[in-house]
C-alpha cells in the first residue's frame, strides 16, 4: 500500500466526528477519505485552523488514547473513564448505556446574563424520559475547576471510545435483520432506507449526514441542499452518520 505512515491510517477510519487534529479545540468530520471543513461545535467567529497541520501520533488518526477524566461541576464530582462516567449521586458503566446526546446551545443574553454558550452531555438507559441517565451541564459562568468546553470535549471523546462504536453496530444489525427501528425520536431507519417529517428517501437517494448546527442534516445524493434533519439534542442523533455510512456501505 503507497502513502505515508499517516495517510495508510487515516484510510482505514470510518466517517465520523474526532477530535480535530489540527488544534482547533471542536470535533471535525471525517469523511472516510479526508478531514473536511466541518467543526462541531464551530469555533468563534475569526477563528481558523493553525498554520501547522499536525495529525495524531501513534495511536492513528481519529482514535487516540483517551485518559480519565476528574473535574468539579457544580460542586459535584465527575468522573470518566474507560469503564463508566459518573456525576454526583449519579453512574452508569459504558456497556449499560442505551442512548446517547450531546450538543452546544447558545445563550441569548437576558434575564442578567450575557450571551454564552452551554455544553451539555448525557448518557442514559431507556425509557429515554424517566430512565436512569448521566447529565452535566457546563458553561463559563457555573462554577467549576478546568475549562468547560475541554471536559465536554473529554466527555465526547470518551463516550465515542466506549459506547458510540457498540451502540452503532447493534442499530445497524438490526437495521439489516429486518428491523425499522426509531433513531433520534424522528427518524425511522428501515431495510430500505430512512424517513421521517414526512420525507422517505432510499439509500440510493441517500449521500450521507452531517452534524451541523444543531442538527443532524441527511443528504440527498441528487442535490446539494438537505431535506431532511433531527434536532442533536435527541438520543442517539449523534449516531446517524456514522449508522447510514454503514448501512449503505
């Protein structure tokens, strides 16, 4: 195989969202053959990429090793490692996991505070309302020890270590059994394709998904413009890239 150490690794990687190798501080797509111009979440305005491009080391592109993460939110502990995440009074150990979400919400400013952003991160066990569940909340002005938006970094990379690649096979499996099963409580994924708001698309009309805004955007192959989205906030919406990338595969 030609190429360098490098790009023989960055080949084998499946299309997803990694921690972005050229410094940024957000999660870039990977679409399977290249890095591409879309960050989650998007840095501030003004912002760009470092003059120097410098990749992972020998853990491989997209897939370094994660180390455990300590912090204090709120007052509370939370703890994350290769076996579980814990916050408070509240646990779950990564093999128990059924669902996942995670996203940034900008803040209006009002009601005494300016404008800002929110980092929420969740893990939980269905039902999705009443189940047992892992929350945090970050932002900049709750008190806490260490930058918000690099636990919630820490927490995603984790999470994606530990429950994404699992979660993801069992939806796909049973995609490909014969199954329609509801993603993201919006999206219906069939042997045939996806539908939901009212739009049904194959696989063939199908081009992929990104996660931009918000909002996971499935693409259409005959057009430019999506047509189809569910909000990243729901469970398991962070998912569906990387389900249809193997569906279709």
């Amino acid at each position: 195989m030609s190429g360098t150490p490098c790009e023989r690794r960055q080949t084998l990687s499946r299309p997803g969202w990694y921690p972005d190798p050229y410094g940024t501080g957000s999660l870039r797509w990977w679409d399977g053959r290249t890095w591409t111009d879309h960050l989650n979440p998007e840095p501030p305005r003004g912002a760009g990429p470092p003059r120097r491009r410098q990749p992972y080391g020998p853990q491989g592109w997209g897939r370094p090793a994660v180390p455990a993460l300590d912090a204090t939110v709120r007052g509370l502990l939370l703890h994350a490692d290769e076996q579980a995440v814990a916050y408070g009074n509240a646990s779950l150990a990564w093999p128990h996991v059924e669902w996942v979400a995670y996203w940034a919400a900008h803040l209006p400013s009002g009601y005494g505070h300016g404008s800002g952003v929110q980092w929420i991160f969740q893990v939980g066990r269905h039902p999705f309302q009443g189940g047992p569940r892992v929350e945090v909340v970050l932002e900049p002005a709750t008190a806490q020890v260490g930058d918000p938006e690099q636990i919630w970094l820490r927490l995603v990379e984790l999470c994606r270590a530990q429950a994404e690649a699992r979660l993801t096979a069992e939806l796909a499996g049973r995609v490909r059994a014969g199954e329609s099963i509801d993603v993201a409580q919006g999206l219906t994924v069939h042997p045939g394709g996806v539908r939901g708001n009212r739009v049904s698309l194959s696989w063939s009309a199908i081009s992929g998904a990104t996660v931009e805004n918000g909002r996971v955007w499935i693409q259409q192959s005959s057009g430019s413009s999506p047509v189809l989205y569910v909000p990243q906030q729901n469970p398991n919406a962070v998912l569906i890239p990387e389900l249809l990338s193997r569906l279709k595969g």
